[in-house]
C-alpha cells in the first residue's frame, strides 16, 4: 500500500549515494552471534519521520484490534539482509502473543536468494503423533518457508522456533531482504458501536466467571480471540474466531482426561457461555472482542 511505498521510498534515497555520509547511514546496529543471527537492524522510530511511522503504527495497531484482539504493538525494529545474512531457527522471549514481520523488501526484483521466513510446521512440533516409518522428510516437510513479498504481513505464533533463511548474492542494502519486525501486544476486550466500555464489562461478567469455573484449570496454552456481534436487543447474534494459537498443556490435564478433549472443551465452552450473554439493550448494533490468554 501507500504507507510501505513511502517507508521503502526513504530507505533508497538514504542509500542511494554511497559515498554520501550522514546521520541515517550510521544508525545501524550490525548484529552479529555468531551460528545464530546475522543482521542490520535499527529502530523504525528513529529512522522514519513522524507522519510516515504514525501511519505504520496506525495501520498495524488497527490490525492487532480487529483480527488479533490485541490492542497494542511492540516498538518495531527495522531490518535489512545483505550477503551472509540470516537468522538461524530460534524461539524469543515474546514480547506478545503474536510475532509479525511486514515486508518492505522487492521481492519480485531480487537477485539474492534465501530471506524467506521460516516457521517449524505443526507436524514438526508434535513429530511423533501419526508418525510413519514408511515416509520420508525433506527440509519443506519439516519447516513452512514465507516469502517476503512487498507489503506482506506475516504474523504468526510467536512461540514458534523460526527463522530467515540465509540470504547470498547481494551486497546493497538496498537490493536485500527489508522488513519491518514486532509483535503485537496487550490483548484486552474492547468494542465498537452503540454498547459503552461499562454495559460491556457488565455484560460479560456472569458469562466469564461461568466459563472460568467450567474449564479451570484449563489444560491449553495460548490465545484465543472471539469477536461477539450484538444486536441492539443486547443478544449475541454472531460469535466468530479471529485468532486461535491454543494447543494442549498435557501437565494441566487431570487425571483420567484424554488430551484430545482439551481443546474442544475450551472451544465449546467459550461459544455456550460467550454466545449466551445478554448486555443491556442500546440503539444499535456492537462488536464486543473478547481474547482469551492462557499461560
């Protein structure tokens, strides 16, 4: 979009003149551990002008909001990959419950090769469930490779082991792998439409403390965010999924309970009681988000 075109825009005109020297040029931060990460990084907010890392921050804050349930982001870092460059698989400390990468990279016009994302698939992760001694894997069974096109947003698990795949064949920044790296943070309920923040929270209390004290303690970890759509009578018309990381937590599970039965039980229950819930009625119609945190 128009908000990328101008992010990348600044960044070729900062590197178009090598032998100019100024501030922008020396901003950068070569990280460098060795067998691990390899890479140019600074912070998106010192290098764009305010305007332009407004609109970003907007953009991708406004994202978080309405697919995600979270209500905030993480000061992005801004990265370029040049010949030797890469980052080996590794699983960070999240700073949210969801990583996103935004590509600013011409990925079309590229003369490296590597710089996709990598991400271990699910069946890597849970490797002996279903396993089959009769199939042979390669690197694409074991690991979901992500180009970075322009403009992609990328978000995944943060969680998840990943990585960037080493680029090679190109020494200008401005020909390299470019994005734009954080995570989306601060999951909270919040709405939009007729209903106030009060009717809301009035509105959800009865139905949590019955979820809560159905499924605790709660054999999962991860997020689940539901949005609730609310007529102006105040019943939920609609509950749909936005997001959804959970996976089974085996030392949460009591005794006798099947780890297959985890996950459908949270699920089920989150739809009965949420999918119940009355708010007061209002002039109009609302969208309650609602994200669950397990840890």
């Amino acid at each position: 979009g128009e908000t990328a075109e101008t992010l990348r825009t600044v960044f070729d005109e900062r590197f178009e003149e090598p032998r100019q020297a100024h501030p922008m040029r020396f901003c950068w931060d070569y990280w460098h551990v060795p067998s691990q990460y390899t890479l140019h990084r600074t912070q998106a907010a010192s290098y764009f002008d305010e305007d332009a890392f407004a609109a970003l921050t907007d953009a991708l804050t406004a994202f978080g909001q309405r697919e995600l349930g979270c209500r905030a982001i993480s000061p992005p870092w801004l990265s370029f990959y040049v010949d030797g460059c890469e980052q080996r698989l590794h699983a960070d400390v999240p700073q949210g419950p969801f990583a996103f990468v935004l590509s600013l990279t011409r990925w079309e016009e590229r003369r490296f090769s590597g710089g996709e994302t990598s991400l271990l698939r699910p069946e890597t992760l849970d490797y002996w469930r279903g396993f089959d001694s009769s199939v042979g894997l390669e690197r694409g069974d074991l690991v979901a490779e992500v180009q970075p096109l322009f403009d992609r947003l990328t978000v995944f698990d943060a969680r998840l082991p990943h990585g960037v795949s080493r680029v090679e064949g190109e020494r200008d920044p401005r020909g390299g792998r470019l994005v734009l790296h954080g995570w989306f943070t601060e999951p909270a309920p919040f709405s939009e439409g007729a209903l106030t923040e009060e009717e809301v929270g009035e509105g959800l209390a009865a139905p949590l403390e019955a979820l809560y004290a159905e499924i605790s303690p709660p054999a999962v970890t991860g997020l689940l965010a539901v949005r609730l759509e609310v007529g102006a009578d105040g019943t939920v018309a609609a509950l749909r999924h936005l997001a959804d990381t959970l996976v089974v937590d085996p030392s949460q599970l009591q005794r006798g309970a099947e780890a297959d039965d985890a996950r459908p039980a949270v699920l089920n229950a989150v739809e009965t009681h949420l999918g119940g819930a009355r708010f007061a009625p209002s002039g109009g119609n609302s969208s309650v988000t609602v994200p669950f945190l397990f840890d």
